[in-house]
C-alpha cells in the first residue's frame, strides 16, 4: 500500500517538473522571437509595439508619443494581426 502511494507521489512530482520545464522554454522561445514591430501584450495587460530592444530589456509604445521601458521577461504574447 505504502508503495503504490509513494508511486503516485513521484508520478505527480514528475509531472510536475516536466510542465514547469515546458512553461520555462515557451517563455524563453517567446523573447527570443521578439522583433521590432510586434504587437505585444504584457502581463500586466498592457498592449503596445515594440520599438526597441535592448539586451535585458525593450521598449514599448503604448500609445502615440507614450513610450514604457520594459523587461522581456514581462510580455506575456505577441499579437498576430488576426488576434488584433
């Protein structure tokens, strides 16, 4: 009995691990196909187009004239025209 639920345990553990590895490398696949021009959403719900990208870092127009510096890490998407 005791083996079954340990078992069950490592199951989940696994699982576990392997969606958090796959959530990492979409994360990091999503900032490296960053380009000038995307439309992007950011985690905090803000929209706006790249208009330069830094090492760490990139900037966003959220409006014209309005511009916010901004990590990669914090957008969430890139926007394709059929989603705009």
């Amino acid at each position: 009995m005791d083996l079954i639920l340990l078992a069950v345990l490592a199951a989940m553990i696994l699982l576990l691990v392997n969606q958090n590895r796959k959530r990492k490398r979409d994360a990091a696949n999503l900032v490296q196909t960053l380009q000038v021009g995307s439309n992007v959403i950011l985690h905090a719900g803000i929209k706006g187009t790249v208009i330069a990208i830094g090492e760490d870092d990139l900037e966003i127009e959220t409006t014209p004239g309005t511009k916010l510096k901004v990590l990669k890490q914090a957008v969430r998407a890139i926007q394709t025209s059929e989603e705009n």
